[in-house]
C-alpha cells in the first residue's frame, strides 16, 4: 500500500516553476498547459477544478468592455434585491468559431490531464447548462470516460432574463431558464483493459469514490448555497465556490483518503484550501499573477474557516427557498409547507 506523500516530495513536481509551499500543499505560477505537458505520467490522484470557460470572455478586447460596463460577451446584469450582480459571460453569444476554439482548448487540456492522472484517477470540472455539451464532448474527445454528473443545488441568477433590448414588448418571455443548479462533469482515466476496481484501488489508489464520513455513498446531488460573504472578503475571486461544496468534492475525489488533488486552474485557492482543511495534499495551478499573490493569502484562511451555527442555518434557508421556487412538489395539496420542513431540520 502507498502511503500519502510527503511535503518534500511533491516538490519534485514543481518541476522548475515558481512554487509556494502551504501546509501539506504547494501553489504553482504556471501555465497549466506547459507544467501538465512535463508531469510525470501516471502521477496524480484526481483532478477537482473550476476552469475559465475563457476562450472568448477573457479576450482583451471582452475584459474591457467588461470593465467600462459596455457588455460585449460579458452580460452586465441588472440589480437584484438591493444587490449588483456580478458580470456573466453570454455564451449564447459564441459563434461557430468560437465554439470550435472551447472544443480545441479542452480536447487538448483533457488529452494532457488524462496522461498525467493515474488510471482510475476521477477528474470533477465545473460548467454550466449551456456549455457543459460541448465541455463534455471535448474531454471525451480527449479519452477522458465519462462518469456523470454532480448537480451543485444553487440559485445561480444565470438566465431568467427577458429578451435583450425587448423587454417592453415580451415582458411575459425569457430567453433561457432561471438557473438553478451548477453542474460538475465528473470523468475518470480508464481502468487498464480488465483491470477490476479494487485492484486499482490496491495498485494506483484510484478508480472510485470515497463514502461519506457516516458510511453512506456519495450523492451526485448536493444542496449548496452561494458563496458565503465572510469567504469573497478573503478571496475576491469572481467564480469563488464555497468551502462548504468544494469541502466535499475533494473529500470523494481520493477513495482511500490518500494521494494528490490538484486544481490545474487554482485562481485564488479555494480547492487547495479545501484539501488544505481536510489534511490532504494538493497542487494548485495559476497563471495569473494576480491571483497567484492572492491565493498565498488566502489559502490559510480560508482553509482554518469553520461554519458556525449562523451560517448553518443560512445555508438552511437558502436551500429551502431555492426548493420553494423550483416548486419541486408541483404544488400539489397533500406536500410538506416549507416552514414545517426547516423547524424539522433543525431539531436535535
């Protein structure tokens, strides 16, 4: 049996590139094209990342209309309950070009992943309704086996809106669905031809799921809540997930409790600090410098944040208001009112 490695040894896999090391984990400036390109074949455990979607969003010319407010692909919503909403990508915006662009970046991205996982080793990468076909064609593409899907339950304000530019005259149509789940690809590097789960388990480490703390099998479906406030203070990333979510994604990503996590896309840390609280290793990949300097900072922080009883029941409430307006009953007559569910919730 392999045991988990030790600081000092996940040096090597820094490979020349400018390395911060936190805790059990380390943090790259790199390119995450160039430093998996030179990865040692069959040496990471799993994969759990948040890539930008950034073919065209991130383009120069995007970023400052992005800035100026003037839109371009980024769709600068409107207020909401007292709230300025963040800046969303318009990806019905992508034409064909663009779309064989995304195809391409993660047909290769999945090509150099897939060589630098071990067999068996699950990959989670975090999309979205309209982009996840063609995120999934690609990393399929790139021999990567897909596995499902885990649905992240949150009220993501994407879609909603009514026609651009025709509100007045459809104000009884929206575009797209009000988005209310974020959906996480999950795939794994193929087990060698006959390979059975447990061997690969015994050789590699790799090749399943690890349960739940109480025994009971992960779920594709975990209720989830925006990000908390106390945590976008610490990391002003504009795609930062919660320690709460990303907490249990790292956990399942390792069957045996042992190995490497990496994110290939780190941004400002917040799976490195989900490894980070849970004691495990981790690598974190980032190219801008930026969020490379923020990631330093904040991955301490946010790995030592524990929720306290407030922020629980937060979490609560926003994830029965979200099942309130999904309507999952259907409102029918003989379903549970909502208030008697969260007093049962919070009962000893």
């Amino acid at each position: 049996m392999h045991h988990l490695p030790a600081v000092n040894s996940l040096a090597a896999l820094t490979l020349g590139w400018d390395a911060r090391f936190v805790g059990g984990s380390v943090l790259l400036k790199a390119d995450c094209f160039d430093w998996l390109k030179r990865a040692p074949e069959n040496s990471l455990h799993a994969i759990v990342t948040d890539p930008p979607y950034g073919v065209k969003e991130y383009d120069a010319d995007q970023l400052q209309k992005r800035e100026e407010g003037r839109g371009g692909v980024w769709r600068i919503p409107p207020a909401f309950d007292g709230h300025q909403r963040s800046p969303l990508p318009r990806f019905t915006a992508l034409d064909k070009k663009e779309r064989r662009r995304i195809l391409e970046f993660f047909t290769e991205w999945a090509r150099l992943a897939g060589a630098a996982l071990r067999p068996g080793g699950h990959l989670f990468i975090a999309t979205n309704s309209f982009m996840s076909q063609l995120v999934y064609g690609a990393l399929v593409e790139g021999k990567l086996e897909f596995r499902g899907e885990i649905i992240r339950l949150v009220q993501t304000l994407r879609g909603g809106d009514r026609p651009k530019n025709e509100e007045k005259e459809f104000p009884d149509v929206c575009s797209m669905p009000r988005g209310c789940f974020e959906p996480w690809g999950l795939f794994r590097k193929p087990l060698p031809f006959r390979m059975t789960v447990g061997e690969c388990l015994r050789q590699f480490q790799t090749g399943g799921l690890r349960r739940l703390p109480d025994g009971n099998p992960f779920k594709d479906v975990i209720p989830s809540e925006k990000t908390p406030q106390r945590e976008r203070r610490i990391a002003a990333h504009p795609s930062l997930k919660p320690q709460s979510f990303l907490r249990q994604m790292v956990y399942a990503a390792l069957p045996l409790g042992e190995g490497v996590v990496v994110d290939p896309f780190m941004g400002s840390g917040s799976t490195v600090a989900a490894a980070e609280h849970l004691g495990l290793h981790s690598i974190g990949v980032e190219r801008d410098a930026d969020f490379f300097a923020m990631s330093e900072k904040a991955v301490p922080r946010l790995a030592a944040l524990v929720p306290d009883q407030a922020e629980r029941e937060e979490i609560i409430e926003e994830q029965f208001q979200l099942l309130e307006e999904v309507d999952l009953n259907g409102g029918k007559a003989n379903s549970l009112p909502s208030s008697r569910i969260r007093c049962a919730s919070r009962s000893p």
